[in-house]
C-alpha cells in the first residue's frame, strides 16, 4: 500500500456496488459467490525465499520475468526512509542472493513492474524530472520505464509523460500486453489507454483503492484496500464488457490477521505475488553451551523473518478466473 511512502496510514473510504458478474473461483458458475463476497483460492500462499529473499527487512512488491528466472522487488528500512529496487536470479530452482538493480541505489525508488513480455519495466522514484533544477530532491513520486537489453542488463530509465505523471505522486504501476497502463494516485486507481506517442488520458476506475495490479490480458485487478480490522487486505475486480465487477476480498489463506498488500500478477496470468506482515514469534532458545560473542546475538536477534515485517509471497491463481461475461 502506498503507506510505504507517507507512513501514517489513511482511511480508504469503502466502495459502492456498481455492475455486477459472477466471478467463478474454485466453484461452479452455479454456486458462483455472490458480488462482492469473499474469494477463497485453493492454493496454499508460500513464503518467497526465506532468509534470502524474505527477510527480517521490509520487503515488497516483487515482480517476475516471463521467463521465470529474475525477480525484482524493493528492500527499506521500517520507516522507508530508503527504498531501492533489488533484482535475484533464480538458478536450480532457487533464488539467489539480491543486488541493487542498476537504475536503483540513489533515489527513493519503487513498485517496479515488467511489462508481460519482459522487456521493459516501469517503477515509481522521487529522482529529479527532465527540467528539475540541479540538486532538487522531489516529494512526489513519478513512473519511470527502463528498457531491458536481450542479455538481461538495463538501459537507462526514462519518466513517463506529464498527464501520467503529476504534483500529487504516482504509485503502482503495470502494463497490459497491449500496453495499457494501471497505476494509482492516492485511494484512486486510474487506466491508461496506450496512444502513438505515450498514453491517453487517464481514466478513474469506478471503486477505490491502491496499488493496482493488471492481469497481462486485462481480465482481473488485484489491489489493496484498508479492511475492517485495521490493516490492507486485497480485492480482485473482473473486467467484462459492462464494466468492472463489484470488488471481492480474497479471503484466507491469502488474507491472514495481518496485513497484505502490493499485489502483482505474473505474466502468464497463474501467480499471484504479494507482501504479508504476518507475525510468528521465534522459539524459545535453551541455555548456550558457551557464551555467545556480538556477532552471535545479533544473528539471533534478526533471524526470525516473521517478525512482522514484510515479505513476499506467492499464491497459485490457477484456481481462479474472471467470468466471460
């Protein structure tokens, strides 16, 4: 959620219905839930690399190549006072340890998201636009796109058009096949249509929220809303050819007692990335057989990555799909 970069969290006021389809889930479009009611997807979430990936930091918004085998997602401290873009690379199925992706390390940066054929990305960052005078640090946040080489490497990040980009900050973005774009200002999230030169004015979409994340072929929205017990939870929307579906919650195991937040889908549409602070304390520890050196109680002290802080992770969707309707 956009809390990440103004901490006190604000109420998000709750939507009203608009049209109405079935969503069909794990059940049959004849015992298909009812607009609006909770989501339950059968997969169980799983904790994106422990001690690697997922750790006593905040982690969140993880993004994941086409090809399955690179993953971005932002590292900061508790306060976000920093946030910067960390790229792994997956090898023999496991991810391996991060490093500063190469447009990321100077400036507040965020929310990086690729495009679904994996050769650019979009993110949000307070660096100076085209035209700021030399040494301005910005308040807001602006999107940026960074071309993708064929071998893997960045070319250099460019700031998305004014009309996009404004005083009020940008958050969230990400990009259909066709090039459509999903971001969010604020509690309203906004489409984009892809034009000749940039995009379209964009379009509010008739239910709040924030940090939209866009099926590649435009079916589903998954974003974050404040709940009722005073944390995010995430909601799904249906895309048809009336207009957005009344916003559903997806429910446990997805939703826990903490808050979850930052979604973002995958690009062959079957995976489901996001944050949770879920909290599970470490256990206790006997007595030590020698006494510990500086290094070994700090090594316990940041262990635990359940320690409510965020981490990633993932959720088959496959159990899933929006009603054609």
């Amino acid at each position: 959620m956009h809390r990440r970069c103004v901490p006190p969290k604000l109420p998000r006021p709750i939507a009203a219905a608009f049209v109405v389809c079935a969503l069909i889930g794990v059940v049959s479009a004849d015992t298909a839930p009812a607009p609006g009611a909770p989501i339950a997807l059968a997969a169980e979430p799983q904790i994106v690399g422990p001690g690697v990936i997922s750790t006593p930091a905040e982690e969140f918004k993880a993004t994941v190549a086409p090809d399955d085998a690179t993953m971005l997602f932002v590292v900061t401290d508790h306060l976000f006072r920093h946030m910067t873009v960390v790229e792994s690379r997956r090898s023999n199925g496991a991810w391996g340890t991060p490093v500063v992706a190469s447009f990321s390390g100077i400036w507040r940066d965020g929310d990086p998201s690729f495009a679904p054929d994996g050769r650019s990305l979009v993110f949000i960052s307070n660096r100076p636009l085209p035209g700021d005078a030399a040494g301005v640090v910005r308040r807001d946040f602006n999107i940026w796109h960074v071309p993708r080489r064929p071998d893997g490497t960045w070319g250099e990040p460019a700031a998305l058009a004014a009309g996009i980009n404004t005083a009020a900050g940008e958050f969230a973005p990400s990009l259909t096949r066709s090039g459509v774009l999903y971001f969010s200002r604020g509690d309203q999230m906004f489409r984009a249509a892809k034009a000749p030169q940039g995009f379209e004015a964009p379009e509010a979409l008739p239910f709040s929220g924030g940090d939209p994340a866009i099926a590649p072929d435009e079916s589903l929205l998954v974003f974050d809303r404040d709940s009722a017990k005073g944390d995010g939870d995430l909601f799904v929307s249906c895309r048809t050819t009336h207009g957005w579906t009344q916003p559903s919650p997806l429910s446990a195991p997805v939703s826990s007692a903490f808050g979850e937040g930052d979604p973002s889908v995958s690009a062959d549409g079957r995976t489901l990335y996001f944050f949770s602070e879920r909290f599970a304390p470490a256990p206790d520890r006997a007595p030590r057989s020698t006494p510990a050196s500086y290094a070994d109680i700090q090594r316990e002290a940041l262990d635990n990555v359940y320690n409510g802080s965020r981490n990633l992770y993932r959720v088959d969707l496959s159990s899933f799909r929006c009603a054609k309707r």
